[in-house]
C-alpha cells in the first residue's frame, strides 16, 4: 500500500470519530421500528452513560453524575449506542 491509500484511510478513520463525538451530543427517542420521537441535543457536552450492576445501561446524562444538567432514566430499556455515534433508548 502507498502512503496516499494509508493517509487517505486515516482521514476517513478521523471523519468517522469526528462524527461519532459530535453525535455523541444527542440522545434519541425512538421506537422499535426506528422511527424517532424526540431527540435531546446537548450543544455544550456530550452525552455520557450510567452503568447499573452487571454492565446493563439504564440512564444518559449530561454534566456530573452528582449533578446532572439532564437526567433521562430508560427504567426497563436499555441505552444503546448508535453507529453513527447517537445514544438511543428504543420504546415499543
């Protein structure tokens, strides 16, 4: 392989993180089927989760986990984490 091919892989690597942090920032409602009901854009920061015993995520949050901005606890679903980067809890 050339340089150009590698560098070439590279940048689309760093495009494909690019997009997956700046996805990162939404969280997205969605039904079984995929089809979206409400999604929460944090423009300032990115969207982190909140692991529950035996690895199972349950809530997303925007700020500290003592002091959350935004709080969203999916109960009895699970949080999921899109390709392209978005956080999703599915409801039926």
């Amino acid at each position: 392989m050339s340089d150009d091919v590698d560098a070439d892989e590279l940048d689309e690597d760093e495009a494909e993180i690019d997009e997956q942090d700046q996805n990162a920032q939404t969280l997205s409602i969605r039904r079984a089927d995929g089809e979206e009901i409400v999604s929460i854009f944090s423009p300032n920061e990115e969207w982190s989760v909140y692991l529950q015993p035996g690895g199972g995520i349950q809530a997303a949050f925007v700020g500290s986990p003592s002091e959350p901005a935004v709080w969203v606890n999916a109960i009895d679903r699970q949080v999921e984490r899109d390709e392209d980067g978005t956080y999703v809890i599915r409801i039926n």
